[in-house]
C-alpha cells in the first residue's frame, strides 16, 4: 500500500503538471476543476506515503529529503486552497514537479537516513512542527524578498522578465500572507508541544531558542493582525517579515552559536 501510495502521488504531481502546461503553452486557463481534483489526489496519496517515510519501525526520520518532501506536502497544501479562488497553475507549474522528484527522493532514501528511535512522539512531533514552520517561514521570507524586488521594479517602471511568468503581484502577495499564515499556525503549534512534551524550555540550554521563538511569533501575528485590520502590504509587510525572520533565524542558530561557542570559551 505504500508503495501504491507512493507512485500514485508522483504519477497525480506530474499530471498536475502536464495539464498546468498545457494551458500556459496554449495562453489559456486551465480545467480547474480537473487540475485541483489532480493536486488534491497527489496530496492525498503523497500524505498517506509520507508517514510511512517518517514513521518507520527503526524510528523517526529527520534526513534532509524526508523534511523536503514533508515541506514540499505544506506547500502545495497552501497552494491548493489559494488555488480555489485565484488561478495559480503558473505555481502548480512550478511545484508540482518539485513535489514528485521530493517525494522520490525521501522514499528512496537518497543522500541517506538514520531514523532517530530514542524519541519519544510528543518530542519528535515537536521537532517535526519546528522543522516544518522553519521551512515555511523561510520560503515566506524568501517572497517577501521577491516582492520587495517586484515593486522597485514596478516602482521604476522596469518590470523584471523573471515577473512575467508569475501570478500577478497581488496573487504572489496572497501567497506570502499564507505562507506566513500557515506556517504562524506551524510555529504555534511547535511552541505548544514544546512546553507539554519537553522537560523545560527555560532551561539554561533552551532559554536563547524560547525566548527568540516567542519574538518571532509575536512579531508574525502583528503582521497577519496589521495586514488584516489595516491592510499592511508592500514594504511595510516586508519590513516585518524579515524582522520577524531574523528572530527566527536567531532562535535556531543563534542559540547554537551561543551554546557551543561562546559560553564554550567562557
């Protein structure tokens, strides 16, 4: 079944991606009906493979393809679910291939696995919150800087090529706000089980990564509040995503420099 799975979900990705290409060959818009019926079929089948990828009797896997097929799963959820109210087949275009050559190379274990089977599941659900929200917030800030890009050269009246194959700016502006969105709701979620399933967050060794992640979700949910409430976009939005990316970036390495370092010389 897993292996049904596994093929279903990469022959469902490149189907997608067919019938995304076919429409931007032909200048037109696609069979939207068939093309998420597609993406959908493809989410569902990869998802059923990706746990068995994750969970394995051995333990739990935390391998670099592994997290790339898991984050590659988030996104095209995201996607999926813009996609029934804008036409993003440009981005299917994009990430459907992505998906299918992810979800290969987890399940074939390229570049090597070691399942972690010392964790308990409240830990390693944890972890695999953190890694996912990580990953989204990141992709969100790496739009945030395509946007700013976007607007200077709209700004100068010298729109970029790259700019001609994508959405429009306020479809890739949708998209920012529900990466961001998605992965907030990542981040919460990873802190939450972080203080149920971990002995103790504050602890001298966790402290630094606590404290830079609870900034980092409190400068995320001013943004979502101030683009919700007053419309925030543009470069104000971009200003706080890489304000909000920074914090983030420090919990995670940050705190590694800190710990293994710093207070080392001292």
């Amino acid at each position: 079944m897993a292996a049904l799975a596994h093929w279903t979900a990469i022959f469902l990705y490149l189907a997608t991606t067919v019938v995304a290409a076919l429409a931007v060959s032909q200048k037109r818009q696609p069979d939207n009906r068939l093309l998420l019926g597609l993406l959908t079929g493809a989410l569902l089948t990869h998802g059923a493979s990706l746990v068995n990828t994750l969970i394995s009797p051995a333990g739990y896997r935390f391998d670099f393809t592994a997290m790339l097929s898991l984050v590659a799963w988030t996104v095209n959820l995201l996607i999926l679910i813009l996609a029934i109210k804008r036409p993003l087949h440009l981005l299917i275009l994009i990430v459907g291939p992505l998906a299918a050559l992810a979800e290969l190379a987890a399940v074939n274990g390229w570049g090597g696995s070691v399942p972690r089977e010392q964790l308990s599941a409240g830990v390693a659900v944890h972890a695999l919150l953190s890694i996912s929200a990580y990953a989204l917030l990141t992709l969100a800030t790496l739009q945030a800087i395509y946007l700013y890009y976007q607007n200077q050269q709209l700004h100068n009246h010298r729109p970029g090529a790259i700019s001609r194959f994508l959405p429009p700016l306020q479809t890739m502006e949708s998209l920012l706000f529900g990466l961001i969105a998605f992965g907030q709701l990542l981040l919460t979620a990873s802190l939450i089980t972080g203080f149920l399933f971990l002995d103790d967050l504050f602890a001298q060794h966790l402290v630094h990564k606590t404290t830079l992640s609870i900034l980092a979700w409190l400068l995320y949910s001013i943004l979502l509040w101030g683009h919700w409430k007053w419309g925030w976009r543009g470069n104000t939005a971009v200003r706080w995503t890489l304000a909000a990316f920074a914090a983030l970036l420090l919990a995670y390495f940050g705190s590694k420099l800190v710990l293994e370092v710093i207070l080392q010389r001292n």
